[in-house]
C-alpha cells in the first residue's frame, strides 16, 4: 500500500487555514462561482471532491446526487459523505466516478503525477475531471519565488504550470475541454489596497490574459476505440479495501 508521509497531509491542513485569510476566502469565492457553472452541466451518479473544504458548499448545488468530500479533516454536510483520504490513494472502485474534482492537490503532493493516474483508475469513460492550481507564471508566482525558502503555505508549495497539466492529461488520454484564469490581483491580505486593484482583475478577463494566479481546467476521459467499453455496475462506489497503488494495477 502507499504510504504517504505527513508532511503532505500537513500542508492539506495548513491550507484549509489559509482559506480562512482575506486572500483565500477571495480565492474561494471566485472558485465556487466558477464551480458552480460547470457541476450545473455535469450528470451522473457519483461526484467526488479532493483537496480543501472551502469547496464543499458547490457540491450541494450539484446535480449528481450523491457526493463525497474527501479530506484529512473529516467535516460533516448535509448531502455530502465525507471521507478521510487522501487524493494519491483514494479507496474508490475502478470506473465508478463521473465527476472528480481535484483543489490544488497537486501544488503539495510528493507525487502529482500518481494523483493524476489516480484520477484516470476511478473515473468512468466520457467521465469529467476538474482541476484547481496555482500559477507559477502568475504574481502570485513571482512572491513564491521571492518566499521559496519559506514554510508558509501556499508558498511553499509546487507551482505547476496549466500547459504542464495539460500534457501530462494528454498523455493520459483525457480531452481538455475548458480552461480559465483568475485572481489576476496581488494576494494582498489588506481589503482596502484589493478594492482599489478590482480593475486588474476586470482588465485580465477582459482581455483572456493566462496571468492569473489561479486556474481551472476541465478535461474528459476518452478510452480508445480499440477498446471495447464495458457497462459498469453503479451500485457499488467504495472498495472494500484501500485501492492499491495505480502503478501496480497497470503491471
């Protein structure tokens, strides 16, 4: 089984505390808008969220019936069943999800491309992946290279690129089919000196600049032609085990 140390499970913590901040509570509510508008066109029978709380009031207004919050903070919703896990080894049946939301999991995974594997074991064909991540190309990008000695989250995390994702998914043999930018202000705690830069933020919209500090990206599953797709049995969403590692499964 995979064993994931501490330290990721930490910088998790640390980072649903950071969305406590001025900065992230900002950061999450134009996530959630964005959130909203794209589970509004996801169908399905299973929705599962990995990655930070601040999330989970957007799978209460998804269409998907039943949902999963998975988080190294167990927290209870109504609609939502919550699941301690963590996103490099998450104990879901092969093919059984249609919708797999991952918030900036990767920035602070030992491993980001296991996670993406992950997301291709448990997700059915034609099923949707939504990715949250924090822009190394952005000014957001630029303070973490000016803090990159520090501890303090997210600063100390992994920036990966949007077009690094998208290749490593290609790879995979997902089809991109949305991406977007935002937060294209400093992460400035002070609220005064954020109203007066609104207008970075309407200018970077405006002209579809890839500078934000934020992006999210929306890719499908697609399974080769070749390969003759099975139905699926959705009765069952959970292992009755902790799922093995991805890179055995393939061998």
């Amino acid at each position: 089984v995979l064993m994931i140390d501490n330290q990721a499970e930490q910088s998790t913590y640390n980072l649903n505390r950071w969305y406590e901040s001025y900065a992230g509570k900002l950061l999450a509510r134009i996530e959630n808008q964005y959130l909203k508008e794209i589970l509004g066109s996801c169908f399905g029978y299973y929705l599962l969220s990995a990655g930070h709380l601040y999330h989970a009031e957007c799978l209460q207004h998804a269409k998907i019936k039943f949902r999963v919050l998975a988080d190294v903070e167990v927290t209870r919703m109504r609609g939502i069943a919550p699941l301690m896990a963590i996103p490099e080894q998450l104990p879901i049946m092969n093919d059984s999800l249609d919708t797999l939301i991952l918030s900036h999991c990767m920035e602070f995974s030992p491993d980001p491309h296991l996670i993406l594997r992950e997301a291709d074991r448990i997700l059915i064909p034609e099923g949707n992946l939504i990715i949250m991540g924090f822009n190394p190309y952005s000014l957001w990008g630029t303070i973490r290279l000016m803090r990159r000695k520090t501890s303090t989250l997210p600063w100390s995390g992994n920036f990966i690129s949007i077009n690094r994702i998208k290749d490593w998914l290609e790879l995979l043999g997902f089809a991109i089919t949305m991406q977007r930018h935002y937060y294209f202000r400093p992460p400035f705690q002070n609220r005064r000196l954020m109203r007066r830069l609104k207008f970075m933020e309407n200018l970077g919209h405006a002209l579809k600049l890839p500078f934000g500090g934020g992006y999210m990206l929306v890719a499908k599953k697609r399974v080769s032609t070749f390969t003759p797709i099975k139905p699926v049995a959705r009765h069952r969403l959970f292992a009755p085990t902790v799922a093995r590692p991805v890179s055995a499964e393939r061998r």
